[in-house]
C-alpha cells in the first residue's frame, strides 16, 4: 500500500509497506537500476499477457 505525503514543498510516494526510505537515499545508480528493471518486467508480463490472451 502506497500513500501520498507532502514533505516541504515535495509530494511524495511513500511505501507504506516495503522498503525504508534509508536503504535508497543517496544511491541513484540502485534506484534506476530497480526503476528500470521495473519497465522491463512490466513490459514482458504485457508481452506474456498479450501473447497468452491471443
């Protein structure tokens, strides 16, 4: 479950079940690594979906 907070003059995402906020801050190599990795799982399962339903 994900909700919304406003820190400062940010909006944030903030995982309310998951991950602590000081395992990602600072390592942006990481966190595109996973943001991409994310995109390509998301893309294989509606390419899995799409092969599947047809």
């Amino acid at each position: 479950m994900a909700i919304w907070v406003l820190t400062g003059r940010w909006l944030r995402l903030s995982v309310v079940v998951g991950y602590s906020t000081k395992l990602w801050r600072g390592k942006r190599f990481e966190t595109a690594v996973h943001i991409g990795f994310i995109g390509l799982w998301t893309y294989l399962t509606g390419v899995f979906f799409a092969v599947f339903l047809c």
